[in-house]
C-alpha cells in the first residue's frame, strides 16, 4: 500500500529540508525521501552568502540579495527551533584582485580598497593583489552546523524523514503525478517537490549535472590570522570561529568520478599560497569532495513544471546555500498561499526549451573555471532542430515523459543504403527522435558503423531500443547498455528505451509476457519506457499501468509494409490510453502515415518505409508531411459520413431565371 503525505519532497539537502520546515510550519504533512543525507552538496559547501563578491548579475543578483537580507531572521527562526547555533556572520567579505578596477563605484554598498588600504584591515596578501573590493552585506554561516539544525527543526516540527530511500521513477499520467516508485514501494502525496541535486536528472529529464568540488580544511594558529572571507579568482578561503580555514573549491566536469586528488587539492593549495602565502606552514586538518547541480547557465530551477502537482526546486550549483531561505519561501508561497512571485518566471524549466541554443556557464556570474574541459550539453530542446517537414507548425506538441517534442514523426536509422542517405533522410523528415538498435551499434553490425556518430545529439533526441533480444533479461541488460550509449553521446538525462522483446524470427511479433515483466523493472529503474507490442488493448492498458511512457502497437509486422492491419483494436487502445499512443511497424506509404494520425495516434515511427524507398530523403520529406497533415486533420475533425448527397453550396437566394 502507497504511503501518503499532503507534500513529498524528493531530497533532503538543504533546500528540500528549508522548503520541508516552511510547509511544515504552514500546517503540511510532509515527508522526505532522501538517499544519503552525508552526499548532500551543502556537506561540501563553505557556507559564503556572497552575491556581491561572487559577481553575480540580473535576475541571480536578485535572488541571491533578497536571500542574503532574509537570512539573519531566518536563522534565528531555524537555531529556536534546533536548538543548534548555525554558526551566521555577517561578517563582509574581500574579493582581492590583481587588476585595479577602472571604475570604483557601484550602485551596491561595495567599496574598493587599494593594497594599503587592504593592508590595514587584513594584512598577508601575496605580491599579485593591487586591492580589494570590500562587500559589507555579504556574510558566511556553517553550513554544516545549518544542515544539522534544519535536519533537527525539521523532525521537531514532524516532518516524516525516510532515510535510505532511492527513487527509481514517478507515474504520471495525464500531466499529473500518481505515485513516486523507489526501492522501499511507492509513495503518493497531493504534490510533489523535487528538491534533488544532483541526482535530479535521474529522476525527471532535466538539465541538471554534477560538478565535482574538492575541498580542504587547514587550522589557523589562532583565531585572528584571518578574520575575513576572502573570495579571490577561483578560490575562496573562509575562517570558522572556531580557528578552522576552509579552502575550496575546484569546479570539475567528471561527472560521478568521486574523491579528492592530488590535482585537485594541489591545486587549491597553489592558488591559496599565492593568495595568502602565510597559510602555507598552516596544519592541513580534512580533505573533502561533493556534487553540487549544476545547469548550463548556472541559475536554478525553480517553479512550475510539466505536471501540475509537481514543482522543481533544483539546479542551485554553488548557491544552495546562499539561496535556501529565499527558495523556501517562493516554494512555500506557490503551494500554501498560491502565489507565484514574479521572480520565478527567470528561473523556469521552460527557458531551456525555448533557447534555440544552450547559454554558457557564464550566465549570471563571473564563472569559476572548471579543470576538466568544457561544459558538457544537456537537455536537448526539440525546438533546435532546424529541418521541418514544411513551414506550417503542428499546434500541439508530443509529450512524453515530460520531454516535449515539435514533431509527432520518430524515424529510425537501419536498411539505409548509406549512412549520409540516413542523415539526410532524417533531417528531411524533420523527426526530433530516431531510435537506434543498442546491440548493432555496440557490436558494429553492418550497416551500424559509424552509426552513433553520424548524427548529430544535440539536435536529436536518442531512442535507445533492444532490438534483438528475445527475453526479458536480454531486453532489461541492453536497455541498460542504451542508457549509458546516450550518456557517452552526451545526452546524461535520457533515460528513454523503446523495449522490444521478440523471440519470433520469421513474424517479427513481440511477446506480451516477457515485454510486460521488462517494462515493469525497467520502470522500477526510472526508465521511460516506450513498448514494442502487438495491437492489444488489454496489455496496453497493464503496460500503461505499470508506469510506461507511451504504448506503441503496430500496425502490421515490421517491414512488411501492409499498412495498418489492426485499425479496430488500435482505435480501442487510442480510446482509453492516457499515454501517448505512437504506431510502430508496417506503415509504407505517406497515406498511412497520414490515416493513423487521423484515427487519433499520438505519433508514428516509421522506418523502413524510408530507408527501403528509392529515393530515401525524398519519402523522409513525404513521411514528415503526412505526419503532420494526419494530425492537422484530426485536430480540425472531419465531417460525417452520410448516405445521401448535400451539395456544396447553398439552396437559398439563388437567381431566378
């Protein structure tokens, strides 16, 4: 049986803990699902409320200052609470730089100190640092000690906490969140808050990755050898009262590799020398390393999502800590007062599918350099593909799993005569997903050379399918392999599979009962999965019951081009699906491309009726067109069939003669 709660809230770091005591003390049941309270990025913070000294612009300069000034109240509400003294200093911060400024003035409170001005308030400097500016209104807080005092304030207030909790997928249907699954059952809420990290992406296909930091501690020989933050280029040294210095923090591209390195602390080590050379007989007390999510212009995710009972709260990167309390109560006022603050629009999931190309990392800040090469791409938007089958735009798009798509044509890309005709026959096509067999491309079949390079991911969305296998196992082991095929080609959050499980060699035909048992683990591993079945309707509707994303019935054996053959059943199955229906085997020509979207289909994939045409790009073009047109003329409706004929134009008001 599900276990209920008025909010589940997916993580329990920092901002999954604030967003938990703000709803809970507005009067919610809630609970946290959280994996490892210890892998939390606020655990490999330094605690910096720093909007100034970071350099943060626009909407993030925004957010982090109204953060920043709510956090004197907000602490002394979390420590009577906890009981727990969170370690808050507004104490000011230097930002050392070794260019003087041309300008010395700002519209902040900041102000620039030449090196004999620095020299008085903080002695020490290295030879590089002409100055610093001084930001009054920036501070620090022990983030450690702060996470320790919401994870206490949280269970004073009853907030339910399930530790040791993995979430493998949620149920959707119908725009709507039904139940979270993870490895301890499902559990069901009236909505739902996700506050993961990191791991987000792993969960809902959002732009969200890691970047690893690596930190270390070193003890000061007494409390007054550094009484500042110090924020310098890619480093920041932060005293603790208690005569500890926290140094950090590199910005890594390594995705899960964990652990410090030599690399890495040496680094930290040679810039924080060079920085405050006095540190460098100083006693190193810890090393340590953690994820912090990123996205690729380094702004959250806050707000609104696909699903109307779901809200994000992710993406903080380095601000977790600086933003938990201003995130808390945009989240709290959305869900306990319905108000949606105007700040939330700057910071929606929805301006990665609106950019026909992904910002940099230097998007609202003066970026840390990373060590380990360029920012990887994510979250592909459907909208950056430029080849559409002609001007004329569908007026809906295709969602599944969340992920929304322009065009309702998937295409594949085995039978070519070649691998250009294949790139240009979907690019002629217009389709935003084209499938890929993983175990033909792993094993180099022919034809499948150079297969999973000849396109280009950025633009097309990988739908990984186990063709070939005829047993669950088989299926389950290679969907895996295509998950991480999608990864190695930069698409980290795709967690797509089109399941096939066919023991049949001469008809092609799936078999329903080891497609249902694949599906139903593969879904418990958070995969979207999209299933190859015959035209069915009561396994379609345990498929979708299951937690599919789409149901996929064909509409006669694959490459036989007989069209659809199973018009009646699929008409049933389009009736009481409320996933995406897409037809999947057997259309040939542009006109039954048309026909099923005309009986109501979701989408179609058509193959071989491309790649096997004489002119391949040619019918990619015509199956695009058609595609689009059946859809257009089941929106539109048609007219009745009748048994008698109605002319064209009217009866009345004609001439007489």
């Amino acid at each position: 049986m599900a276990q209920q709660a008025d909010v589940l809230i997916l993580g329990g770091g920092i901002i999954g803990l604030a967003i938990a005591v703000e709803l809970q003390q507005q009067g919610c049941a809630v609970t946290i699902l959280n994996r490892n309270f210890t892998e939390a990025a606020c655990h490999a913070a330094a605690g910096m409320l720093a909007p100034e000294a970071e350099g943060l612009t626009g909407t993030m300069l925004e957010l982090g200052r109204r953060s920043r000034n709510m956090y004197a109240d907000w602490c002394r509400k979390i420590e009577q609470l906890s009981g727990v003294d969170v370690g808050y200093l507004p104490c000011g911060i230097f930002a050392p730089k070794s260019v003087a400024p041309s300008q010395t003035t700002t519209d902040s409170a900041s102000v620039w100190l030449d090196r004999a001005q620095l020299a008085h308030h903080e002695p020490g400097f290295g030879d590089g640092v002409v100055g610093a500016w001084w930001h009054p209104e920036d501070g620090q807080v022990d983030n450690r000690r702060l996470s320790q005092a919401l994870l206490q304030a949280a269970r004073g207030l009853g907030v339910v906490i399930k530790e040791g909790v993995t979430v493998l997928g949620l149920q959707q249907i119908q725009g709507q969140v039904q139940a979270v699954q993870t490895d301890q059952g499902l559990f069901q809420a009236s909505h739902y808050v996700l506050a993961a990290g990191s791991w987000s992406s792993q969960i809902i296909p959002l732009p969200v990755f890691p970047i690893k930091g690596e930190m270390m501690s070193l003890r000061m020989p007494n409390p007054e050898a550094l009484r500042r933050v110090i924020f310098g280029d890619n480093l920041y040294l932060v005293p603790r009262t208690n005569g500890t210095l926290i140094i950090g923090a590199t910005a890594e591209t390594v995705k899960w590799q964990p652990n410090n390195t030599p690399q890495g602390i040496q680094t930290l080590l040679n810039k924080a020398i060079q920085l405050l050379p006095k540190l460098k007989d100083w006693e190193i007390t810890e090393l340590w390393w953690g994820f912090r999510p990123a996205t690729p212009d380094e702004k959250p995710i806050l707000g609104a999502s696909p699903c109307e009972n779901l809200t994000y709260a992710t993406g903080h990167y380095r601000n977790g800590i600086l933003l938990a309390p201003i995130t808390a109560k945009l989240i709290g006022d959305r869900l306990i007062r319905n108000q949606e603050d105007s700040l939330l629009q700057h910071f929606s999931y929805q301006r990665f599918l609106d950019n026909s190309t992904h910002q940099t990392m230097q998007n609202g800040h003066n970026s840390q350099n990373g060590q380990n090469g360029s920012m990887p791409s994510f979250f592909i938007s459907p909208k950056t593909t430029t080849a559409t089958p002609n001007s004329t735009e569908t007026p809906d798009q295709l969602v599944i799993a969340g992920r929304r798509f322009t065009s309702r044509l998937m295409t594949g890309t085995g039978k070519y005569p070649s691998i250009p005709a294949m790139q240009q026959s979907v690019e002629a096509s217009g389709c935003e997903i084209v499938t890929v067999a993983v175990r033909r491309v792993q094993t180099k079949a022919p034809g499948h050379e150079g297969l999973a390079e000849a396109l280009d991911w950025q633009k097309i969305w990988m739908l990984p399918n186990t063709a070939g296998c005829k047993t669950a196992e088989e299926a389950i082991r290679v969907a895996r392999l295509g998950r991480e095929m999608a990864r190695l080609l930069g698409q980290e959050d795709n967690n797509f599979v089109k399941l096939e499980v066919i023991p049949d060699a001469r008809y092609l035909l799936p078999d329903p009962i080891g497609t249902l048992e694949a599906a139903e683990q593969l879904v418990k591993e958070g995969f979207a999965v999209l299933p190859y079945i015959n035209a069915d309707p009561l396994l379609a509707k345990r498929l979708e019951e299951v937690g599919c994303a789409t149901v996929m019935p064909l509409g006669s054996p694959i490459g036989s081009g007989q069209g659809i053959q199973n018009e009646a059943n699929i008409k049933i199955i389009i009736e009481q699906s409320k996933v995406p229906v897409v037809i999947d085997a057997g259309i040939g020509s542009p006109s039954e491309a048309a026909y099923g979207m005309e009986l109501g289909a979701d989408a179609l994939l058509v193959n071989s009726a491309i790649a096997l045409a004489k002119d391949p790009v040619q019918m990619g073009r015509a199956m695009g067109l058609a595609t689009t047109a059946g859809r257009l003329a089941y929106l539109a409706g048609r007219i009745p069939v009748q048994h008698i004929a109605s002319a064209s134009s009217p009866q009345t008001g004609l001439v007489s003669t």
